[in-house]
C-alpha cells in the first residue's frame, strides 16, 4: 500500500469509524491492512468502504480487525507465577484494611486476562471481594468477554486440569467460564487513548497493547496508567515491553514486566 492512499484510508477510518490510525504503528497497519482487503475479496478500497456503508456486520468486523484482538489465559506463564506469588501477595499485605483490591485489565479482548486474575485471586483470597474491571475498545470482544467466552482449545492450553474442571462449564470447545466466574468482573467498552481513566486502582494489567502504537501515544498511556495507580500499586506489562525511564512517569521498576507507582 502506498502511503499517499494509506493516509486516505486513515482518514475515512476516522471519520466515518472512530478509529485513528495515528496512534498505530505505520508499517505495521499498513501491512494489516493490505491482508484485509485481500481477505475481503474485493480489488479496490473505494470497492471496500462502498460495502461497509451498507453492510453493518462487515463494518463491525472490520472495525474489531482494526483493534487488533489476541488472548490466552496465563499468557507468558513464568511472569503470571511471579504476579501470583510475589505481586499479589504484597499488594494483599499493604492493603489489609481495603475490603478488595482494584484491579483493571486494560485492553483485555474476549476476557481471557480479567478471568485468570480472579481465578488466581479465588485460590489466593476466597472470602475476599475484589472489584475487578475488564475493558477493550473492540464491542464484539467485550460481547464476548461478558457471555464467558467462548475460548478455542490454544486459548486454555495455560490452565491446569484441575482449574478447566472447576473454572469452566463442561463441553467444548468453544469453552465457557462458569457464571460465578463473569460475576466477579465488570465489563466496559473503553478507548484508552481518548477517554478518561477511573483511578485508585492496587494492579493495572495492560499485556501486549502498548507495543502496537506510536512513541508518542505509549508515553500518554504510561502518564495516564501511573494516574490511575494508588501510591504503591502496579503496573503489568508484557514480557518484551519496557517502559524507558520510568521514573518520568513516577514509576520504578521491580523486575520483568512490573512497575510500581512512587
């Protein structure tokens, strides 16, 4: 795609989808881009968005590929054993007076991040009552999150035997997580980048979001996470993220993938 025509597409997105594409990686979008419209079966764009105008469902997939959507439970294991044994624990001992922790999985697509953070907090605190939130810009993934599911088999290949049984409906695929489960979360539309952050939260986990937009928008979303952050709590990032120097943001680092607010 060439980039005069990119920069066309960019903005009927945003005019007519509400998506801005500025915020994305160039390269990246433009690659995702050139595989949808080959997947659509159609030669042009012009072809493309005279089809969206009147085809509702093909708008509303088009405008979730865009949000770009991946999930598993216990994505990159050895960093979801530190937060269980190690975070959780910690933000539990500070806070003994808090009726629950607040904690906000922040771009958490069909559900599978919000619903391992309340298995993991089942097993750590089962009389306690934390508020845990799930949010996503994506309206189908949050549809989705909010039925429990349902996952594929590679989307539970992290869980053990033991939490399938007790965690999940029988039969499948697709997999459900039980009712008592989706009780414990509350589910929301949300664009990070243009809407307004609820605050005070113990753990924010925002896993493989970030690394798909511009510099600029990262530094944004990293001012407004430490906002949203109690004075201690923490920031859970992906395995191959890094956010430079932290303390710009009143962050410091505590190992792979964690941050805490100073």
């Amino acid at each position: 795609m060439e980039l005069e025509e990119y920069q066309r597409i960019k903005s009927i997105v945003k005019s007519h989808i509400g998506i801005d594409l500025e915020h994305y990686k160039d390269e990246q979008m433009r690659r995702r881009l050139d595989s949808w419209l080959i997947r659509s079966g159609l030669r042009t764009w012009e072809d493309y968005f005279a089809k969206i105008k009147v085809d509702k469902d093909e708008l509303l997939k088009f405008r979730n590929y865009l949000t770009i959507n991946v999930t598993e439970f216990f994505r990159d294991t050895e960093r979801w054993k530190y937060l269980q044994t190690n975070i959780l624990p910690m933000l539990i001992r500070e806070s003994p007076q808090r009726p629950g922790m607040r904690i906000w999985s922040a771009g958490c697509s069909i559900g599978a991040e919000p619903f391992t953070l309340a298995m993991i907090l089942e097993e750590l605190t089962p009389t306690r009552k934390h508020h845990i939130l799930g949010t996503d810009l994506d309206k189908g993934a949050i549809a989705r999150a909010s039925s429990g599911g349902g996952f594929i088999q590679e989307e539970i290949r992290g869980l053990s035997s033991k939490q399938r049984e007790t965690y999940f409906k029988p039969g499948g695929p697709p997999f459900f997580v039980v009712d008592s489960l989706i009780k414990k979360i509350t589910f929301r539309e949300q664009n990070m980048i243009s809407d307004t952050f609820d605050t005070d939260f113990d753990l924010i986990v925002c896993r493989n979001v970030v690394i798909y937009f511009t510099s600029t928008t990262k530094e944004l979303l990293y001012k407004k996470f430490a906002a949203s952050l109690r004075k201690g709590g923490i920031l859970f990032i992906g395995g191959t993220e890094i956010i430079p120097h932290p303390q710009d943001y009143g962050l410091k680092s505590i190992g792979i993938s964690f941050y805490q607010k100073l």
